[in-house]
C-alpha cells in the first residue's frame, strides 16, 4: 500500500505545479513549447481506464458468450463517431439550406446530439439523493465465523466493496454540511451473493413501522407550495411532524446533537439499525446489531461551520472523501456486532429489539470487531457509479438473515420498487456497479434495458429441453436458506406491540450521556430549528415534548424561543447513561487533518519548509495560505487570502504577519469609531477569528505572533505561541487528538 505521507505530499506538489503551470504563460510555438496543435488532433491511444467494476456476464448459463467483456469507454484521440460508429467530419454547425438558411430535419447528427442531451437525466433518489461513493476492500478478522456462516466473515477473506454516503433530505445538487441524518450504504461482492448493509450514521430511527416512511420523508422535504426550504429539518412540517408523532423524538434528538453535522463522511460511525438474525454453519442463531467503528473517531462541525461551509464549499464532504482517497490517506472502519440470544421475546436486557427506535448501550453489550473496512478508490465516473448504485436491505448472503422488525419488512419492498423508475426497468443489477461478482445463473428474461444475449429455450423448471439446467443447490453448495423461525399464530390486525410505546426513555438516555458542551449544543440546535418554525404551536407542541426527556433541555430551549416552560406529562424516565455515546473525552490519531500555514515574502521560509515536512510526516496536509497565488520563494501557495476560509482546516498555523493590501479600505476602530489602518491584513485576523470561535487549535511563531496579539487570543486555551515553528506545531497536533479545544466553548449546562 501506498504511504499515505508521502501520497499527500504527491498531490500537493503537483497541484504546486499545476499552479505555477497556469502563472507562466504558454504561447504555442514560443521557444520551449511544442508547435501549435493541428486540427482534428492526432489520433492517440486513450488514457489507460481505471479497472472496471466486476466482470460482466460474458457467457450464458449454457455457456455461448453474451457479449464484450470490456464496457469501459473514455474520450479517445480517434475520430469522432456518432452512435452507430460512423465517422463525423464537423460537430459544430446543425446543417442548414445555405450559411443563413434554416437547418434541415433530415441532420441527423444533431438530432442524436441533441436527443440524447435531452434524456442526460434520471430521476434523482427520492430519499438521499445526494451522495458520494467510493470502492474499497472489506477484510475479515474470522471473529464472526461461530455466529454466522456467511464466507466473506471467514478469517482472512477479502472482498471487494462499494460505499454511498449521502444525505437524506436534500435534493441532489443540495449542500453536504446540512444539519441531517447520513446515509452509509455498503455493498460487498461477496462470493455467496451480494450483501447491501444499508446503514445510517444514526442507529435508530424516526418511525417504527414502514408504513409511515412516506409521512416522516414528506414532512421533512421543502413545503410543497413554495418548495421550501431545501435539504433543511428547520420548518413548520417537519417539527409538525416528530411533535405529534412522538416515536421520531429519539432520532430528532441524535440530529439536533452534533451527530447531524459530521466533519467528514470518515468520522462518521454507520449502524444497521435493525436487529438482524445471524445463522452459523451448525444452524444456531443469534439476534444481532452492525455497527461500523471510523479509525479516526465520530468528530463534527460546529454549526456556524455547516452553515457556513453550505455557501462557501458546499462539497466539502465530497470533496474530503476524494481528496482523502487520491491521496493515499485511505479512510477505514471497523464492522463490529453486538450479539444476542435469539429467545422467543427477541429483547435484550428488556429492550425490544424489534423496535428500531431503540438501542442497546454498548455497555451492555459490547460491540465486538468483525473485520475491517479500506476505502482505497474513487470512482471512475460519478454518474456510472455513485448514482446508478442500487442497494437494497433484501441482498444478503447466507448466514444473514432479517428479523420481523416491521421497519426492516416494509424496506425489504421499497428498495427493488424504488429502482424500477429510477433506472428505468427491472433491469438494474445488470449495470456495471450493481453486478454481482458471484456468477449469475437466473431465469429472469428480457425487458427494458436487458443486456445479456440468453441462449436456449427453456427459462423455466423444470425443462427437459437446455439439459434440465439450471439445476437447485444442494446443502453442501452454501445456498440462501430460509430459516424455519416460527411465526406466531395470531390474529390479522394494524397494531405494534406495546414496548413500542416508550417513546422518551432513550432520547432522556442519549441527552444524559453528553457532556456538557455537546448538551449546549443540542439546546442551540433545537432553539435554532424551532426558532425558524412560523407556527407558535407547533413550537409549545415540541417543547411539551422535550419536558418529557428533560426538564434543563426543556427550560433552555423555552428560554430561547422566549417561552415558557412546560412540566411533564409523564414521570421522568430513570435511565443509566451510555457513556459510549459521547464524542468527546477520547484522543484520535490526526491522520488528513488540514493544516493552513499563514506566510508571506517575509516568513523564516526555512522554518516554513521544515514544518510544512513535519505536518506530511504526520500524516496530515498542509495548506500554505499567502497574500497572493503562485509561489512564495520556492514554496508553492495552495490558498490566496481570496480563495481561503477557515471552514476547510483543523488548525491555523501563523509564520507570518501579513500588511493589509495596499488598495485595502481601511478598517475601523469599534472603540474610537474613527477609522484607523490596521497592520495586520484583516483577512487574516478573520480567519483566526474563525477558527478561535470554532474552537480550532491556532499557533504561531516569529512575526505570526503579532497576529495573535491583534486578534486579542493569546492566552486563551489551545492557542500556542512559545517556541520554535516545530514546537508550536507539535503542540498544535497534541490538540488536534481530541479534535477541538473544547474548553474554549462556553458550556452552562451540565
Ligand atoms: Fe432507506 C435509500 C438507509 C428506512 C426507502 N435508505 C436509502 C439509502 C440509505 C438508506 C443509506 C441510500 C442508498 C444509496 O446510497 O443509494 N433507510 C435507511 C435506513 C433506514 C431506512 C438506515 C432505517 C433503518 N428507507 C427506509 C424505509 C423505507 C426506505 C422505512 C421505505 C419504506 N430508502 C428507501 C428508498 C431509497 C432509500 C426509497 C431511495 C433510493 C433508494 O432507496 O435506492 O427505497
């Protein structure tokens, strides 16, 4: 594998090239440069093609061959063809009755040109329509072998996988950093059969049954006569919505702690929600929960960072994900499961485990690592890939197998139904990124999109006529095997059982299990959302539901929406917190974490060097943020003061104290209210400003201490001056471990 140092170091100095490619100018035909281009361009061979996802079904079950292997096609230097391979003269003028007439029908060019742009899209995801995927490996530690007898959880096995993020909310050209549950879908190609873990960065949900999916989804989309607010829970419907319907107060509560800001899509744990039956290869089963554990730990944003970063980047998480994996820093997950007797009242420790509303505290049940997930990929094509994906909950390998859970049920319908209009016919799997790399040996024939070329007569059994073929597994030949679980015989009715009624114990749990700086988070969050909510009963409606989780939530929230509180309506649940649930109080390895570096022409440049090295050393990437583009001395820029913001870095470090642009405004003195010039480039005290209010480590040395001293921080926690460039930078990575200074927010509550 790749060093991932070393990689970073790769990408940031070609993109230096890039950059001082683009500031030198290049006139063809000027001594140094090659002649100027003929046209059409010389015929060459196409770049090499990344490999391509799986290999498709090149032969028939009776072994007569369906078609080229290869489907890869890129932009080539050969002659421009239409569809039909024939060979185009000139794609830029329609043709017409003379150079001013009117064009003719009859070009047929621009009518495949144009028709085929016209049909570009598809429908976008009706839930997490915007996402990004990545390909990795999937390998197994062979802990689960006496549980399950799924292969790919065999010690030592690799399997190729395939993961989409997403949001849930938004539509597909949304912003990534909204305040939202993630979606962490994964598909493995296993060699038993395909298994989707469609997964979530929260592991319960809002409703209980599926039945109510289209209620939750339609009170959380924008409003349907001004289609508004986009990719956003902070609005009328939705806080309607989770206040009448008080089971979603449990997942509400996990999106309004910073769980529904994530920093990245690799601090994000994934949860399968659902309690699944596992089944090992002497046919025992137990109940079981997937849990996916980030090696760099569960961190988020701070709020004005999301809202900021929606307008100043609002791929970050995309991007993160694709800069991450380019350069070598290889994002990676542990599976863990968390193991329970398969009794007949299916609860652990009285908790229902059919209720997916609920969790189990890992304190009780510990979750136990099962193999290990490497994102090591990205993907060739964006459309071909992370949009035709299509997961669904009811692919499963032998030794996996679903449980009654009324929510799990209702997916195992919506998945497949769902893709029949988005991609367009029942012909799905068949699209590169949905094949199965298990061999496919199925009866199913024809329709829209069909791409294999079947051979023989008889798609049925029995046949006498393709030689009895295909024929059923036996016992030995690892088939999917429908458990004999018994079903209750009871009567047809439209009812959840009574456990399912408990809808504030655990919201009460998860609330108690913060510490004091994230509960002050989770108050600001539900007083921004009810604050953006018009109507006033829909906010006293949510705040009698809060006094049932908590009376200091509850209070707080009313204080900030100006009223008052309300009691309880039920006794206040006794809960024992999960500290497990908490983000902060552990250390984390700081591996991709961005650094900006301040300099300018005046900067000890060796000192820059040494510490932009010692940053790639600890796996981390440096950004160097200077007044202009192009180079200082011989170091490359990656941020101008124009193109930089705080919002894309962990920790600020200064080398510098840049003067403020000489056609800058001058800026004014709050206290005297005369207008005064400031020393220090104001960009520059913005972005420590920033990053001091976002609780971001911050250093300098040299004439970056001037900077501090204007910006008025030195002394203030996590904000280092003494010593050296490699000094400062040592302790600013000993903070980074916990991913903020957290003693920098004002927490009141505790
Ligand atoms: Fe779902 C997509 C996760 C409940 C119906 N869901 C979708 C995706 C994720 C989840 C990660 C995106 C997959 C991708 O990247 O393509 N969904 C969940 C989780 C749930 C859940 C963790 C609860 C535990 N979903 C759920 C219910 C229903 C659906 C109850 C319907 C009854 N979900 C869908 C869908 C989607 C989908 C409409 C939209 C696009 C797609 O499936 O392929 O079928």
């Amino acid at each position: 594998s790749r060093n991932p140092a070393k990689a970073v170091k790769d990408v940031v100095e070609s993109a230096a090239e890039k950059v001082s490619d683009v500031l030198t100018p290049k006139v063809p035909g000027a001594p140094g440069m090659p002649p100027p281009l003929e046209e059409p361009t010389t015929p060459h061979d196409p770049p090499p093609p990344k490999p391509e996802q799986g290999a498709p079904q090149t032969r028939t079950p009776t072994g007569a061959r369906t078609g080229t292997p290869s489907r890869a096609r890129g932009q080539q230097g050969a002659f421009l063809t239409t569809a039909q391979g024939a060979r185009l003269r000139d794609t830029d003028h329609s043709l017409k009755a003379g150079p001013r007439g009117p064009v003719l029908l009859q070009d047929h060019h621009l009518r495949e040109k144009i028709t085929h742009f016209d049909h570009e899209r598809i429908p976008e995801r009706v839930v997490h329509a915007r996402g990004a995927g990545a390909h990795g490996t999937f390998s197994a530690y062979g802990t689960a072998e006496n549980v399950t007898r799924a292969g790919f959880l065999r010690k030592g096995r690799e399997t190729e996988v395939f993961v989409r993020f997403s949001t849930v909310l938004g539509s597909r050209g949304s912003a990534d950093t909204v305040r939202d549950t993630r979606g962490f879908a994964t598909k493995f190609y296993t060699d038993e059969g395909t298994f989707d873990l469609v997964a979530n960065n929260i592991p319960v949900f809002f409703i209980q049954d599926a039945i109510k999916f289209p209620d939750v989804i339609h009170a959380g989309k924008p409003h349907p006569d001004r289609e508004i607010p986009q990719a956003q829970s902070a609005h009328d419907t939705f806080w309607d919505f989770v206040s009448l319907h008080t089971e979603a107060q449990h997942h509400t509560m996990w999106n309004m702690s910073d769980r529904g800001i994530p920093r990245s899509f690799r601090t994000m744990e994934g949860f399968g929600v659902h309690t699944f039956r596992l089944v090992n290869s002497a046919g025992e089963t137990v109940l079981a929960k997937f849990h996916w554990k980030p090696k760099l730990g569960v961190h988020s944003l701070v709020w004005e960072e999301a809202q900021m970063l929606s307008g100043i980047d609002p791929d970050f998480h995309r991007r993160d994900l694709y800069d991450a994996i380019e350069a070598g820093a290889f994002p990676e997950w542990e599976l863990g499961i968390q193991v329970f007797p398969d009794t007949p009242e299916e609860t652990f420790a009285g908790i229902d485990l059919l209720d997916p509303t609920k969790i189990v505290p890992e304190e009780l049940a510990p979750v136990q690592p099962v193999g290990r997930l490497t994102l090591n990929r990205t993907p060739t094509n964006f459309f071909a890939e992370s949009e035709q994906v299509a997961f669904h909950v009811g692919n499963l390998p032998p030794g996996i197998d679903v449980t009654n859970d009324p929510l799990l049920q209702g997916r195992l319908f919506s998945y497949v139904d769902t893709q029949l209009t988005r991609l367009a016919g029942p012909n799905f799997p068949q699209i590169p990124i949905n094949r199965p790399h298990a061999p496919v040996n199925d009866m199913l024939r024809d329709g829209f999109h069909q791409q294999a070329i079947h051979t023989g007569v008889a798609p049925y059994r029995p046949n006498s006529l393709d030689g009895g073929n295909p024929f059923p597994a036996g016992d030995d030949d690892h088939p999917f095997t429908d458990l004999p679980v018994r079903v209750a015989e009871a009567p047809k009715v439209r009812q959840s059982p009574a456990s399912f009624d408990d809808h504030f114990s655990q919201a009460r749990l998860f609330w108690l299990s913060m510490s004091p700086v994230e509960r002050e988070h989770i108050i600001r969050a539900y007083t921004f959302e009810l604050g953006k909510c018009y109507h006033q009963t829909i906010r006293e409606r949510q705040l009698r539901c809060l006094a049932n989780i908590d009376p200091v939530l509850c209070a707080e929230v009313a204080a900030g929406l100006g009223l008052p509180a309300p009691q309880p309506a039920i006794p206040l649940p006794d809960v024992t917190p999960s500290p497990a649930l908490s983000q902060i109080g552990r250390e984390w390895p700081a591996d991709g974490r961005m650094i900006g570096i301040v300099v300018d022409s005046d900067a000890d440049l060796d000192t820059v060097r040494e510490v932009r090295r010692a940053v790639f050393g600890a796996d981390m990437v440096p950004l160097l943020i200077a007044p202009h583009g192009g180079m200082i001395g011989d170091l490359a820029v990656q941020r101008s003061f124009a193109t930089g913001r705080s919002v894309e870095l962990d920790a600020l470090l200064l080398a510098a104290a840049p003067p403020p642009a000489p056609d800058a405004l001058p800026a004014r003195d709050a206290k005297a209210g005369a207008a005064r010039p400031v020393p220090v480039d104001p960009r520059v005290l913005l972005l420590v400003e920033e990053c001091w209010r976002h609780a971001k480590a911050i250093g300098a040395w040299g004439p970056g201490v001037t900077v501090l001293e204007q910006a008025g921080v030195i002394g203030s926690p996590g904000v280092v001056t003494g010593g050296s460039g490699d000094q400062v930078l040592t302790a600013v990575q000993h903070l980074l471990a916990t991913h903020r200074v957290w003693d920098r927010f004002p927490a009141s509550v505790s």
